[in-house]
C-alpha cells in the first residue's frame, strides 16, 4: 500500500479526528515530507497552501496534535489522522474543531462553541 500523492498534484487532504471522542477536528494536507516526518515525530505535520511550506502543528500556538493512529481510505488518497488534542483548539481561531459554525436552512450560519482560547494573545 502505498499513499497517492500524485493524483492530488503532490498533496493529500488529511482529515483529524480526536482519539478519545471521535470529533472531526480539522482538515489539512500533507505532502510526501509532512507524511513523513508525521511517521517519525507522530507530531501532526502538514503542508501549508497558502504559506506554501511545512507546518508543525502547535508549533507557535502550542495546540500540538499527538498523532495516536493513521488510516489510509479505499483509495489511497485521503489520510485520517486519530490524534490527541494538546491545548484543546484545533482551529487557529481558538475554537476546538475548525468546524465550530452550523449552517442553517437559509445557508446563514451561527457560531455552536465559543472559542478555547484568545488567539490574538497567542499570535503576537
């Protein structure tokens, strides 16, 4: 088995979920050196789009995900990372999960957790 990195153009979506509750907490890519290096530390390590780089999670928040196991879909495309929360915001928004907003029948949304912590102290 082997993970596709080509049919994404060298990038795989990455769906996180908490070990212990089984929350989707965010969405990210990795490519062949963030899969990699997530193997060897099992610290969640993806690649960044818009920053077009490698990025730790947690490294400058200190919400680092602990990667606890690692699936793989039916079509060797799609990673599923199990991991455990540290800090408790996944979202750079402070929020838990990324999706932290429910969309309503009139496809407005309202906000469903209050955010974790205070991001803009943590982004100084």
């Amino acid at each position: 088995m082997k993970i596709d990195f080509e049919k994404g153009n060298g990038l795989v979506p990455v769906i996180v979920q908490d070990d212990e509750t089984g929350d989707v907490l965010m969405l990210a890519y990795m490519n062949e050196e963030a899969y990699r290096l997530t193997l060897k530390t099992r610290k969640a390590t993806y690649w960044s789009r818009s920053r077009n780089t490698l990025w730790v999670k947690g490294e400058t928040s200190g919400n680092v995900q602990e990667v606890k196991k690692i699936f793989i879909d039916c079509d060797e495309d799609t990673i599923l990372l199990r991991v455990h929360q540290v800090g408790g915001a996944a979202c750079h928004t402070g929020h838990r999960s990324c999706f932290y907003r429910e969309i309503d029948d009139t496809g407005g949304f309202r906000e469903v957790e209050p955010p974790v912590f205070n991001p803009d102290e943590v982004y100084k």
